[in-house]
C-alpha cells in the first residue's frame, strides 16, 4: 500500500470530520442560518470517489456536500466563511450551506432540489464528449434520488448517449426521516441501472480504498469507451437529517452499532496493521486538523457579510432601475395611487 496515500486519505477523512463538528457548534451559537446538513459518517464517499479521478474531473453533488468540497477543493476557510454568510465564502456568502461552489476547481455545486442536479450532471458530461474533452464527471446524491423523475432523465440520456459519467449513491437507508424499505420497491438502487442499461456496482461505502478502486474502475470506463456507470456506496449519517432533526426515528442501538463501522476508525485500523503509523502520528493529523479548523471558524468570524448591492450580481437579469421598480400595493393606497 502506498503510505502518503493512505495517510492523505486518512488527513482528508479526518478534516472533513473536524470541520462539521464545528459546523454544528457554530450553528447552535446562531453562527449559521437556514439548514445544515453534515457529512459526519459519510466521509469515505466522497474521499475515496474524488481521490480516483483526475483535477480536471468535473464534481456535482446535492445540498450535503461539505464533505465533497474539501476532498476536491480543501479550502476551510472559504467553506466556513460561505456557512457564515460572508463575501469571502465559496460562494461570496450567497449559497450558504447547500451551495457550495469552485468553478475553478470544476467543483459546481451544492445543489438542493433532491434529484434536481442529476441531469445537470448528465449535460456537463454531454458538453465534455461534445468538444472531445477527456474529462469525467461524478455525480453524488442520496438514495432518495432514485425515486426522482429527473433521476431517470439523467440516468436514461448518459445510457442513450452515452456519456462519461458516474453517478454515485449515497446510501445512507434513510430519506430524511424515513427509511429505504418504505420508499423503494427494490433492496438495491443500483438495480435500477439495469433498466437503461449502464454497469452498476454496489460498494461498501465505510471503506474508503473499496470506494477508490470502484470509481478508478468507472472513471476509467467513461474516460476510455464514454460509458456511465451507477454505483451505490452503502453508508451511515452519524447525525439527523440537518441540524434541526433530532433523528428519534432511529434507535440508539441502530447507531451505536453503524458507528462501529466508522469510516475513520476503519482506515486507522488499517494503517495500524500494515504499519504505516501509529497512534501518535494520526492523532498529530486530527490535532492539525483542530487548529485548521479553528482559524477557519477566525476567518470567517473576522471576514465582512456581502454588501447589499451585491444582490444585484451574478443574475440573469440586470439591475432595475428606482423608477421601474413595482411599487407595493401599502405604499400605492398611502399615496392615494
């Protein structure tokens, strides 16, 4: 095994870890508002998948996409400074939790219409193999996508053209509140690609090497013959659905038994057998992802909130002018109008 990168792997796991923990601290201090959807358990997905491809790889996930930020961009401070609201986030302090953005880092969103962004995914890659670019695109979502009309729309285009995406499944058995067995009439997502028909796999998503060499496979595949590919990583969120669940649809029993299964511990405990560190040395990596954490949380504390004419950038419209604006009903009667 090569040992940076199992150590890399291990320091990415681990500050995505860091950094919600402190997403939630600083949402309850009122730091952050609207939803926050951590990452926390689900870590091995979106390292393992982005460590597989190439920089110029396209990324597109949905609104719990913390995780696959940093593994792709790594920037903490723009991360936090986005879920405080301010100009100097990811997203100038417009996109907040569920719109994470980097175009130059073809990280394009953090998108939170469930299922909405499946398609999207399927356009980027058709543009990809339009002007015979090399490049592939991973798309992430949950598995309560897969009952999503726009699902089968992306799904049923990347087959019928054939086009060099991957999609990946999160499966974390649980559609907000509800679990999978009350929302899917099959066990496994991943059959569902056989009715278009495209490869599919189903992968332990606890296990970050497993994750790795499932999308090297299909990266592989779209980028060489232009074929898509589903695969379904089973996971666990660690956490309710967003901040504000408090996620009493699970027993403690459930989770204290997933836990066990803890994407981190699993990949320590590998390190450890092979000998690669030990317990010094990646307690030195969570101590340094603490202290990168924290000045991130500085950061943002410290960066100003966007100012508001800002409002009138980065829209399809231009600026109205004062006198063609719609003048409220209130203010029209006050005025006798």
């Amino acid at each position: 095994m090569d040992k940076d990168l199992m150590l890399s792997l291990y320091r990415d796991m681990v500050r995505i870890r860091r950094f919600e923990e402190e997403a939630a601290r600083a949402y309850t201090r009122g730091k952050i508002g609207g939803f926050l959807h951590l990452y926390i358990g689900q870590e091995a997905v979106a390292v393992g998948a982005i460590s597989a491809v190439e920089p110029t790889d396209y990324i597109v996930a949905t609104y719990r996409e913390h995780g696959h930020y940093l593994a792709r961009v790594g920037d903490m401070n723009a991360a936090m400074a986005e879920l405080f609201g301010k100009v100097t986030g990811c997203a100038k302090g417009k996109g907040g939790s569920m719109h994470f953005f980097d175009v130059q880092k073809r990280f394009l969103g953090g998108h939170a219409i469930v299922g909405g962004h499946v398609p999207i995914a399927a356009g980027i890659a058709f543009a990809s193999k339009y002007r015979s670019e090399p490049d592939v695109t991973l798309c992430f979502f949950g598995e309560g996508t897969a009952n999503i009309g726009a699902f089968h729309e992306g799904m049923a285009l990347a087959s019928l053209w054939k086009l060099p995406v991957v999609f990946i499944c999160e499966n974390n058995l649980y559609s907000m509140g509800t679990p999978l067995y009350r929302t899917l009439a099959v066990e496994d997502v991943a059959v569902r690609a056989k009715g278009y028909p495209m490869q599919q796999e189903i992968v332990n998503g606890d296990d970050v090497l497993e994750v790795r060499e499932a999308v090297r496979r299909a990266a592989k595949r779209a980028r060489n013959e232009s074929l898509p590919t589903l695969i379904e990583a089973k996971t666990y969120r660690f956490r309710g659905h967003s901040m504000s669940d408090p996620a009493k649809y699970r027993t403690k029993e459930e989770v204290e038994e997933w836990m066990k299964r803890d994407p981190i511990r699993i990949l320590a405990n590998r390190i450890y057998a092979l000998g690669i560190a030990n317990e010094a040395q990646l307690q030195a990596i969570d101590e340094e992802a603490k202290r990168e954490v924290a000045e991130a949380v500085k950061f943002a504390d410290a960066s100003p909130p966007p100012d508001p004419a800002a409002l009138y950038e980065d829209v399809y419209c231009e600026a109205v002018p004062e006198e063609d604006k719609i003048v409220p009903l209130s203010r029209r009667v006050q005025a006798g109008g």
